[in-house]
C-alpha cells in the first residue's frame, strides 16, 4: 500500500521543520496501529514495524502520531522522535483511576458515534467534551438509521445537546447519510469514529472505503453490541481522506476537559450571563437565571445536573492527579536526600 505523506496527513509545523533538521539521518511516518511493543507505521512509501531503542518513549506512541523513524523493513526500523500532536483525543482509564488514556493523535474530526434505536444522550454529553477539548471538531453520526422508523426524529433530539456540533444519521444497509460523512473528508483529513461497541463504527469504515479492510461482527441476541475492533486501526483511502477506528469503549469520562465543557454545554453558559452574580455557581443563589429555566424545563434541568456531575468528575480527577504529583514530588525528594547522605558518608 502507497501513500504519500500528504495523502497521510503530513502538515509540518516550525516545530515539526526544527526537529526534523537535528535528525538528518530519520524521516517522518505515520503510526497506523499500536502493536505489543512496536507501532506499525507508514512512511509514505511502506509500512513498516517500528520500536522504540531502548528507552521509554515520551509520550508513548498512539495510533494518529506522528514520528520520525530510522531504518527500513530489511533490518529493524527505530522511533527516534515523537513530534508534536496538533489534536488529542483522551478520556479517563476505565474503572475510576485517575490516569489519561490517550485514545487517538492528530485528527481532525472526531465522528461521535450513536445507534438510532438506543441514543444516549448523556453519554454524547461527556464525548462531545472530550472532543471540544481534543483540538478536533466533532461530528455526531447517528447509526443504523434503517433500525428505526424515523431517524430524523432521532437526530432532531440528539441535536439539542450536541449544540455547536452537526448530526447526520446514516444507514451502511441503504446508504443513507454517507455521502454526508464523506464530505467532512478530503485528501489528508483524518477522521476518528468513537463509541460503545456494536454501534457500526467497522461497518460504517467498510461503507466509506468501498471495500472490506475491517471485520464486523453481527449483534448479539440481546441488542448489544459485540467487540469487533481491539486496536487501533488508521485506514487510508485513496485521495478521499483517512479513517481511524478505535474498540468500542463501554465507559466514557473526559480528562481534564474543563475547556470542552464550554463547547458542550454553551446553552447553560448562555442562560449564565444573565445571573444576577458574576460567580454564581448556580446552586442556590438568588438570582440564577439557569436555576429559574431549569426549573420550568426539564430538559434544562436534564443538561443542568449533566453538567454538575461532569464538573464534579473532573474536579475529582484534578484533586487525585495533584495527590499522585505530590506524591512522586516526595519520592523523588528522598531518592535525592539518600543520594547526597551517600555522598557525604565518612569513609
């Protein structure tokens, strides 16, 4: 598979030139999938498995990076830089713990991804928030749209708490909505589809490139969805754009996307300009002008206690991630007091 670096995606910064100047001996690529211990990577011309010397790379490689590598498929290739990220896509490691998990590099849309019969609202709430605050502009693709009777209905609905982010609804069976999808694409432009499993995100990447280049797998007899992508995959489509994959993800909790926040929930933001107090915290103040609509309206309300909790999930993670700083500040301290009581130790 040939690709050039343009078709991949490459659009050098300053930053970019300067790095790629103090290593003449390397050149860029593309990581198009993680691997145990490796990165498959694209340089333009190949793709070839690339591993880090010895050190631990930092940041870790992730599906979207970009890299400047050395060596070719014949010996071994090597990761000698990981350059700037122009967008980054994370959320909070599943299971409560209070660690980034960076999902995907450098994209330029994120496709939110939701079937017609079952939108979680809520959940859309917390992805476009980790969305606003990638650096990435989010799409909201409404699914399986031959599973309902009305999917405008549906899109319609989503549409009001996906404020500042465009809804298509689209259907792999009859094809409806894809040409949609493939306008927000274009010769280097990365696209990312997110969400739970069995949603169609494989299906809708086999619609998109014409052909099978990712295996689907029929839902379960209860609805749900079964996992069918356990990495990371970047596709390149030919003079169309590119597409990336990601496993489906049964929890969704931004990392510190208190920037995002204002993109998702612009219409409490909106309603907060008019409080009678600039630092209303719209709790119980007098005055609140978003406590008054929501009160009377409970969609509003709805958005208003998403977006307490929200807040509250990402005070939480900044108050263990202090904790955790402290914590290595400390370890650090002792290493270095040991050492120098070492040092001044009476021979």
């Amino acid at each position: 598979m040939t690709a050039s670096l343009l078709d991949l995606g490459w659009r050098p910064t300053d930053a970019d030139a300067e790095h790629v100047h103090h290593h003449p001996h390397s050149r860029p690529a593309r990581v198009t999938q993680q691997q145990r211990g490796a990165w498959l990577v694209h340089d333009g011309s190949q793709e070839v498995l690339a591993r880090a010397r010895g050190a631990v790379l930092d940041p870790a490689p992730v599906t979207g990076d970009w890299l400047l590598v050395s060596g070719d498929a014949r010996s071994t290739c090597y990761v000698d830089k990981v350059l700037p990220r122009r967008s980054t896509l994370s959320r909070a490691e599943a299971g409560g713990r209070s660690q980034e998990q960076v999902i995907a590099a450098n994209v330029d849309v994120v496709g939110i991804c939701a079937p017609a019969d079952d939108v979680n609202e809520r959940r859309l709430e917390r992805e476009l928030t980790a969305v606003w605050a990638s650096g990435a502009v989010p799409l909201v693709i409404i699914t399986k749209a031959d599973a309902v009777d009305d999917p405008h209905a549906v899109a319609t609905a989503a549409a009001v708490v996906c404020i500042g982010a465009d809804v298509l609804t689209t259907s792999t069976v009859s094809g409806e909505g894809l040409d949609g999808v493939r306008d927000r694409l274009g010769p280097g432009v990365t696209l990312a589809l997110i969400g739970p499993s069995g949603v169609g995100k494989s299906s809708l990447v086999n619609a998109l490139a014409g052909h099978e280049v990712l295996a689907t797998q029929a839902t379960r007899q209860d609805g749900k969805g079964r996992h069918t992508t356990t990495g990371r995959h970047l596709v390149p489509l030919a003079g169309v754009g590119l597409l990336l994959d990601t496993p489906g993800m049964r929890e969704f909790a931004p990392w510190f996307a208190d920037e995002g926040l204002g993109g998702t929930f612009a219409d409490i933001d909106e309603l907060a300009a008019s409080c009678r107090f600039a630092d209303c915290r719209h709790d119980s103040e007098p005055g609140c002008a978003v406590l008054t609509v929501a009160a009377g309206d409970a969609e509003i309300g709805a958005r208003v206690e998403s977006w307490r909790k929200l807040q509250r999930e990402l005070a939480w993670l900044e108050r263990r991630q202090d904790a955790r700083l402290r914590q290595e500040e400390r370890r650090q301290w002792i290493i270095r007091e040991r050492a120098m009581r070492r040092s001044i130790r009476p021979t």
